[in-house]
C-alpha cells in the first residue's frame, strides 16, 4: 500500500485519518510506503500556501499510530535539488516512511 505526496491546500482533508485508514488495510507481511514532501517543493509557492507545514517522517508516523503490530524499516527525509521555472536551484526534502506489518 503506497500513500504518496498525499497533500491538500488550501482545501483541508483528513490526511491523518486517510494515512490510518489505508495502513488498516494492510495485510500481514505486507508493507505501508507514505511519501511527503517534508519542506516547501519549490521556491516559488503560491502566496496562499506561504504559512502550509509539511508533515514530517515522524508526523506521519504519529498519525498512523502503527502499534506493536508493525516494524518501522525507515522513517527519515531524502535531501533533494529541483529548479525552478526560473532555472535556479531549490532545495527541499522528501519524508520516507517505511512499515512492515507482521
């Protein structure tokens, strides 16, 4: 099961809910993947998005409430470039969470 870049503005969705409903339907051995981005994508956000907090790998493990049921294989953020539509360089980083249940 993969929940990737699961993210919403300026309309409000219950990610948290989402992320915990689809690890629910994770079968024994199988695996729950949930990619973010864990800062601002690019440098040239709308200004509506200017105050928006990107979930964090540990957020996202808050929100999932994994339990004794699971093994957590990787939980971190991935450090990356992009360019803007200007040309110039932005870096940002990307939340990786990686969970196995048993």
């Amino acid at each position: 099961m993969t929940a990737s870049f699961l993210h919403s503005w300026p309309v409000v969705i219950p990610r948290d809910d989402i992320l915990r409903r689809a690890a629910g339907f994770v079968a024994p051995g199988g695996h729950l993947l949930v990619t973010a981005h864990a800062a601002p994508p690019h440098g040239d956000l709308p200004p509506e998005m200017a105050g928006h907090r990107f979930p964090s790998p540990a957020d996202d493990l808050g929100a999932l409430a994994l339990g004794a049921g699971w093994d957590v294989l990787e939980a971190d953020e991935r450090p990356r470039t992009v360019l803007t539509a200007e040309g110039h360089e932005h870096h940002t980083s990307d939340g990786v969470v990686l969970a196995r249940r048993r």
